[in-house]
C-alpha cells in the first residue's frame, strides 16, 4: 500500500509512503531536535528507568505485576483458541480485553516519558517531518511545502487524523487490527460487541458490563429509550429523579408551602 485516503471536515486527502528525499530532510529535523534536547539537559533512554525509579512511577515489583499480566493474558488467549462453552469464552474474552487495558495503563507512565527523552522528542519531529511533506490533498497534490509551513497552518485536529492514518502507512498497521485480535473476533462472531466494539445485548442494543441498557452517550436508559439512573429509576438531562411529587406536610398531614 502506497497511500491512505482519509476524509477530514467533508474534504479528501492522503497520505502517501516517505521517499529516500523525505527522509534525507526529516533526518536533519530529527539530529537538529536531538542536539536542542540534550543541550536543554533532556535525558537520554539509557537513564530513563533509573529515573522512573527514583520518581516512585516503576519499580520492579510493577514490573513483576506486569510480567505476570502478560502470563495471564498467554494463558487466556490459549483456552480461548481451544474452544469450548460459547457463555464461559464470551467472559474470557472479555477478561482478555480487560487485561489488555491494565497492561496498557501500567505501560503508559514509561512510553509518556519515553516521548520526553532526547530520542523521544527527536523520533518525533522526525514523524512530524516526514508527515509534513506526505499529505497530499484531493488531487494528488502536496498539501504543505515545507515542515515549517505544515507546522504554522495545519489544526489541530487535522493532524491528529493525519498522523494516525500515516502512522499506519508507515509503520505497516491495519486499520482493524483491534478487530483482529482473538478476543474481538469472537465476540464480534457471537454478536456480543458491535463493530464499534461496544457491549450489546441479543437484540443488538448498546449494555453495559452488567448487562444494563445504555445509549449512545452511555446513559443508562430503559427499553422506552428513557434515561434511567443504574437501578432503572426515571431520570431527567441533569440526573435528577423524576418522580410524583407529593409536596410536603407537617406531623398533622396539613400542606405546608414547598
């Protein structure tokens, strides 16, 4: 795959694969932020686990923690493989699922600080660099000039769209790789997900992980399509209970003004 056509704000673009010129410019970008980044006392990969260490964020007992995580996801996505009980596999499906989110937010602290070492902060101008010069618009044409005009005009937004989908060009990533992962096919096979990857019931309806109705702003909702609170009592927008209000009275059952 030579490009990636993406739609952003109702208008078309690509990304197109890096060619050895691209590389040649990004790699000054990428030696230039290097030097800026040591020369601002950066540190280095090599001291990043030391440092991790010394701020109280890893240690080796996480380590351990999550070596042990990664002993029993291997263990889960084996008996998935086996099969068995369609009930017992949708919950170790979904506890593989739940593993890999732990796994992932234990692994979160390192990679955010790893973007901040010297290699970090230059591998990333580098993608910057070459993403610059790769978009392309509706017609094939190169969208930016140069990596400073890309870094003065493009949103935000644009380039978090662009980035992802170049990301993927270029590092060779399916866009439905988390479809493709054992726990996600069967659960999409058994219709327990959507192809969002939401929980729904046999009727297809949005659920939470217990099994109660949800919409699509993840409120709780009843089969009217009324928003209920998590014991399926009717609730108003803000949350509040919508109930027969009776007014108030004393101790004789004479009204008294609310």
């Amino acid at each position: 795959m030579d490009k990636i056509d993406f739609e952003f704000d109702g208008k078309q673009y690509s990304v197109r694969k890096p060619r050895s010129a691209d590389y040649k410019q990004a790699n000054k970008v990428y030696n230039s932020t290097f030097k800026e980044a040591l020369d601002a006392k950066s540190l280095l990969k090599a001291e990043l686990d030391l440092e991790l260490e010394k701020r109280g964020l890893w240690s080796k007992e996480l380590e351990q923690e999550r070596e042990a995580l990664y002993k029993e996801l291997a263990d889960a996505e084996l008996e998935l493989a086996k099969g068995g009980k369609i009930s017992h596999l949708k919950d170790v499906a979904f506890a593989i699922a739940e593993i890999r989110q732990k796994i992932k937010k234990m692994s979160m602290v390192a990679i955010e600080m790893e973007s901040m070492t010297a290699e970090g902060q230059a591998d990333n101008a580098k993608f910057t660099a070459l993403l610059a010069v790769c978009i392309q618009d509706e017609n094939g044409n190169q969208l930016y000039k140069t990596y400073d005009e890309y870094i003065e005009k493009s949103s935000f937004e644009f380039s978090l769209v662009a980035g992802q989908k170049f990301g993927q060009l270029i590092h060779g990533i399916d866009g439905d790789f988390e479809k493709k992962r054992p726990e996600n096919e069967f659960l999409l096979k058994f219709k327990f997900v959507n192809e969002n990857l939401e929980r729904i019931n046999k009727d297809g309806h949005l659920i939470d992980d217990q099994g109660r109705l949800i919409n699509k702003e993840y409120q709780y909702v009843n089969d009217k399509e009324e928003t209920v609170d998590k014991y399926g009592r009717r609730v108003d927008a803000d949350g509040k209970l919508i109930v027969d209000f009776a007014g108030y009275t004393d101790d004789e059952g004479n009204p008294v003004a609310s």
